[in-house]
C-alpha cells in the first residue's frame, strides 16, 4: 500500500500519530494511499498541539460523492467553516506565530443520503493526517475531559436542518445539536451518534442499519472502542412511529437492554421524542432497568423552534439542551462546567 507523503518541505503527521486526540467516532480505514481515519457522524472532534506557521489538513475523497464539512478553530478563535471536498484543505485561516498552537476540527455534517455505512463510503470524513510547515511538530496535546458522553439519535441527534430546510451539511450543524451542547455544558468528551431516518426499527438513510445494528460500530467492519461513559442518552422513536406501539416495544426494550449489557455503570436517559411518539413504550421500557431515567420532553420546545415540524432550528436545540442539562446535572450531581448563558 502506497504512503502518503508531505509536500517538498512540509512536515507529514499521518492520521494514526498517537499524540492527536480523536473524539467522537472514528475508525481505521484503509484507503489507497493508506491507512487514515474516518468518521460517518456530525460532532466527531480531533483536536491536536503543534508547532509552525501553517497547517494543512489531508483527505481522502477519492470515493465521496457528497462532501462533508468540519468547522476547524485555532487556538480557541472563531471555528472557520471547510468544506472537504479536495484531497488538501487549508486549516489554519492565516499565517501563524511560531507557536506551539491547539486545532480542533469538529464534523459540521456529512450527507444522509450517499452511502455512509459500508466502505467504500460516499459520505464521511476520511482523514489521512496533517502537513506542517518546514520545522514544525505535533507537541502534547490537551488531556481528555474526564467526562465521557454518549448520545444516540436520528437525524435530530445528526443535526439535519438545523440551520435552514436544506438537506445535507448545508442545512444541518452537529456542532449545535442538543447532544453536543449537552456535553459541552459538563466539559464532557462524547460519541455523536445520529443517523438520519433510523429508528430501532427503522434502518437509517445512506444504508445505515437499524439501531440495534449499528450499535458497538463506526461503519461496518469498523469497531468501536469501548470506554465507560458516565452518561449515555438515547433519543429514539420518532422514525419508529409508522410501525405502531405493538412493534417498537419490544424492539425498543431488547435496544435498550442491549445498551445496558455494555454498560452497566453509566447512567441511562432514555428521552421522550420531541414529538412525542410512542412516549408510553419508551417511558415503560426505561423503568426494567437501574439507574436509567426517562426523560419527560412535553413542553419542552414551542412550534417556532421547528421549521419543518419535525427537526428543531438552533434555538430549539439550545432550549432542549438546558433542560437536558438540569435533568442530568440532578440526577448524576455531575457538575456544570459550562452555564447556559454562554452557549
């Protein structure tokens, strides 16, 4: 398999360099010019030090079909929004000091409606590593947050629309969904997992199986690891409400188990959809098991935080999101590192 190597000059720092800390849900993925990292979720982080006076970041897009976007922030400034749809992308929006200086990417969305589950993938982020500038180095980066999240979802959790009635990352920001507003407020480290249409008994578009199916997994083939998070939330059902109660109970109840099985520890939110569906089924399932919670949504979100009816704008992420927090910060005495107020 062929390497990649830097530009005349520039300093290559492949994807699999230990000092470069991944958040969210990545995987190896092997491309023809070698191994990288990919990621199938809107929220997925990589956040780095470095010296040098330039960054570039490197992908492989030889098999997208729909390209992705990632907000990229140097040294905690303003996140400058990249689309990567080339096989090099300038990151850093000017030239640097010397430094050393902190990146951090975060996948504002790739697209539901390419194939985003089986490699090769026609919708993710593959990232082969970085090019700096003559000299420069990876340094220690920031420690991990000593609070791990997990979010599991649909495309509200994806963060479709968003923004505006556009599909695809145009009109969708994972970086501003309930679930990554949540674990920004508690400092956490968390795994994005929304996948738009998918339900537990719903597969999800771009060939993404059903709940059940995807869980444990990046993509197919691609196992996720497993650290215990203190915290996992599951906001399931709204795709699910075709198929009736008599279906999604015992197909939600085996999900939840099975969440719980890998799990034991952490604390469970099993949340209400935001339009309410199957409420009753998911409220019943929740109390077969210790330490997990349903979450009561009713009244949460008014009509004007929609645009569709169905996937919250912003505003209504971040009204959801507060009310999210209350309820763990109660129930886990975790702290809040973030108020509400800054978000």
């Amino acid at each position: 398999m062929r390497r990649v190597r830097a530009r005349s000059g520039a300093v290559w720092v492949a994807a699999a360099d230990e000092r470069i800390r991944y958040v969210g849900s990545w995987g190896d993925y092997s491309t023809a010019k070698g191994n990288a990292r990919a990621t199938v979720n809107s929220g997925s982080r990589v956040v780095f030090r470095f010296t040098g006076r330039t960054l570039t970041g490197c992908f492989d897009v030889s098999t997208i079909s729909r390209p992705g976007q990632i907000w990229v922030s140097v040294d905690g400034a303003r996140p400058v929004l990249r689309t990567v749809d080339r096989t090099r992308v300038r990151l850093a929006p000017r030239r640097l000091g010397p430094g050393p200086h902190t990146v951090e990417l975060t996948v504002k969305d790739v697209h539901e409606y390419a194939n985003r589950w089986t490699p090769p993938l026609e919708s993710a982020i593959i990232l082969s590593g970085f090019e700096l500038a003559r000299g420069g180095q990876v340094v220690e980066g920031p420690a991990p947050s000593d609070v791990r999240m997990m979010f599991f979802g649909d495309s509200i959790t994806q963060g479709v629309r968003a923004l505006n009635l556009a599909m695809g990352p145009y009109g969708a920001d994972g970086r501003m969904t309930f679930a990554a507003l949540t674990a920004r407020a508690f400092g956490a480290d968390a795994d994005q997992l929304g996948f738009g249409s998918q339900g537990v008994i719903r597969p999800g578009s771009g060939g993404v199986p059903p709940a059940g199916e995807t869980f444990g997994w990046n993509f197919h083939g691609s196992e996720a690891r497993r650290e215990d998070p203190h915290v996992i939330v599951i906001n399931l059902g709204t795709n699910d409400n075709r198929f009736g109660a008599e279906a999604f109970r015992p197909a939600y109840r085996t999900y939840l188990a099975q969440v719980r099985e890998a799990y034991p520890e952490a604390w469970l939110f099993a949340m209400r959809p935001f339009g309410g569906y199957l409420a009753d089924e998911i409220e019943a399932a929740a109390k077969e098991h210790d330490r997990t919670v349903y979450v009561d949504t009713t009244d949460w979100l008014e009509p004007t935080d929609f645009e569709d009816g169905t996937h919250p704008l912003v505003v209504g992420h971040v009204r959801a999101a507060r009310r999210l927090t209350q309820v763990i910060a109660e129930t886990t005495s975790l702290p809040v590192r973030l108020p509400a107020a800054a978000w």
